[in-house]
C-alpha cells in the first residue's frame, strides 16, 4: 500500500496551520513527525484519522482518493497522547466496543481481540477497568482497540510521554512487531532518542511544509 500525501492545507478560523504538507508513505514503514510545538503534527494526525476536516489537497491510497471521513471500513488507527479509553469499562469492553458498531462478526472479534490481548501481553488485565491500569498497560490497551479493525495505517501520538525507559523498550518491540504485519506506522514524538530507535524515515513540518530530516543530523 501507498499513501501519497498532497498539498494538504488546514486552517482554523483563518489561521492557517499548514498548506502544503506533501509526502510519499508506505506499508511497512515507520515514519516519525518531529517539529516544534504548535507546528500542526497532532492536527495532521487528527486530519488523516478523519477525526477533523482539511481545506484543500488530497490523501490518495494506492492512488485512489481517499477521504478519512468518509470510510466505511476504517483503514486508519490512532493511538492518542491520552489513549482515549473508556475508563469505567474494563479492557475487553474497550477493545470490542468498535468492532461491534461495525458490525463485526462475533468469532471474528473475540480471535482478533484474544490475538491481541497476548501479543501485547494484557491478558491478564482482559477484565479489569481502564482506570485501574498502570500508564503502560493502558497504553498497551489503547495499541490494541486501534488494531482490532486492522487498520492498514496506525498513528501514535507523543507515544513515550508517560512511559519509563523499560516501557519504552517494550513499545519499540511492539511496533517493530506492526511493521513486520506491513502496517504504515505513524508516530508524532518529541523524544529524539526514541525517534533514532525506531524510524525508518523521520520527517519535520516546518512553514507548513513537510522535510525529510537524516538520522545522523538530529
Ligand atoms: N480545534 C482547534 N481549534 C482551533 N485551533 C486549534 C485546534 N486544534 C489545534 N489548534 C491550533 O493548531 C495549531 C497546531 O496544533 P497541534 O496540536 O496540531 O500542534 P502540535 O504540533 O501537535 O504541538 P505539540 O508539539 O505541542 O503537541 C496550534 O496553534 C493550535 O492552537
Ligand atoms: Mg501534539
């Protein structure tokens, strides 16, 4: 799978944020976004998530246009800073929760959750609630929810923020494990070290355009 990013333009309000984001990705790659704070890479997450809309441009998918609002089986997964999960529910309830909006056939689900579950060692925790987990075990929870409708794309943001060094390693382990499944890795960090370990391509997004950027230059 290809995704070509092109002349991709977002402004709130009137203040525009980027407008000229271009850049090639593909299956089986991990691609870091660096830039300073304020610079658009969440917003650029949120954006080929669908979670916001863009003013112009366009996000092909193996040259097809594709509109991230607008997809039925959805291609794309998102990891947020604060994982987004369901407190009160317990992990399995999170990680089923999706599939069963989309109409998942039942058997399907509960392989790909338990799958899931021991990929990223959790299943121990399958039934315990969101809010009694440590950062990593949720963290690894949220991995999980965004994977149970095999997105062909996963998007990270600022992954390590709340992780120790122990975890972190955990999470270098689990997204080489991604990679080798061809999944397109997206991952926006602010922690350089991180970011060395485990790119193949780094990218930053200054004046609104994207550059690649060398490992040995960070
Ligand atoms: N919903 C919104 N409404 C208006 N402005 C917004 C909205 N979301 C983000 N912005 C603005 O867009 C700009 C980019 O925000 P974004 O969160 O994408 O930056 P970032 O690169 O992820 O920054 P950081 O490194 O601090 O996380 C900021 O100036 C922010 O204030
Ligand atoms: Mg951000």
């Amino acid at each position: 799978m290809e995704v070509k990013i092109r002349n991709l333009k977002k402004s709130f309000d009137k203040k525009i944020i980027w407008d000229k984001l271009s850049c090639n990705l593909r299956s089986g790659e991990i691609v870091s976004i660096l830039g300073r704070s304020g610079e658009g890479k969440t917003t650029f997450l949120r954006v080929i998530n669908g979670l916001e809309d863009f003013d112009s441009g366009q996000i092909l998918i193996d040259d097809k246009i594709y509109n991230p609002q607008n997809q039925e089986k959805r291609q794309i997964g998102m990891v947020f800073q604060s994982y987004n999960l369901f407190a009160n529910m317990n992990v399995w309830q999170n990680l089923t929760l999706g599939p069963k909006y989309h109409k998942m056939d039942i058997k399907t689900m509960e392989e790909k959750a338990n799958k899931l579950l021991n990929l990223l060692e959790i299943s121990d925790y399958k039934d315990q609630k969101i809010s009694t987990l440590s950062g990593g075990q949720a963290q690894r929870v949220a991995i999980a929810r965004a994977c149970m409708l095999d997105p062909k794309i996963l998007c990270l943001d600022e992954p390590t923020s709340a992780l120790d060094k122990e975890a972190i390693e955990n999470l270098i382990k689990i997204i080489k494990i991604l990679k080798v499944q061809d999944i397109l890795v997206i991952i926006v960090s602010h922690d350089l070290d991180f970011v060395k370990k485990i790119s193949d391509r780094i990218l930053t997004i200054v004046d609104g355009l994207f550059k690649e950027v060398e490992k040995k230059n960070l």
